[in-house]
C-alpha cells in the first residue's frame, strides 16, 4: 500500500517534470508563461491547473493496474 503511494508520486513528479520542461504550446504561451483558462488564442481550455488534477488520477489508475497484472 506504501509502495503504491511512492511509485504514484514519483510518476506524477516525473511526468510534471516533463510538462514543465517541454512547455507544450497548449498549455504555456510562447514566451513560458502559463495560459490563462480561455477560448482565445492567448488562453486555453487545458492548462495546467486543470491537467494537474487529471494527471494524478491517470498515475494512480496506472499503478493499480500494473498491481493488477503483476500480483
């Protein structure tokens, strides 16, 4: 049970990791700031307020499966 929590957390570090060093154009602006929540072109419908909490979710619902499989 402990080690589930670890291996989630260090793959939702990991993978935010990647977010913030690759700055994908859907969710930071050109010059690296993060988008607002919009519908222009300067603001976005995903941005990382909202992907955080989902990216979380997906970690864990991995690590249970991976469990699943492999016990």
């Amino acid at each position: 049970m402990f080690l589930r929590k670890i291996i989630t957390i260090i793959l939702f570090v990991i993978i935010l990791l990647l977010i913030f060093f690759f700055k994908p154009s859907l969710m930071f602006n050109k010059d690296g700031t993060i988008k607002n929540f919009g519908y222009t072109d300067e603001e976005s419908v995903i941005t990382i307020f909202i992907a955080i909490p989902i990216i979380a979710l997906i970690c864990y619902i991995i690590v249970l499966s991976l469990e699943l499989i492999y016990t």
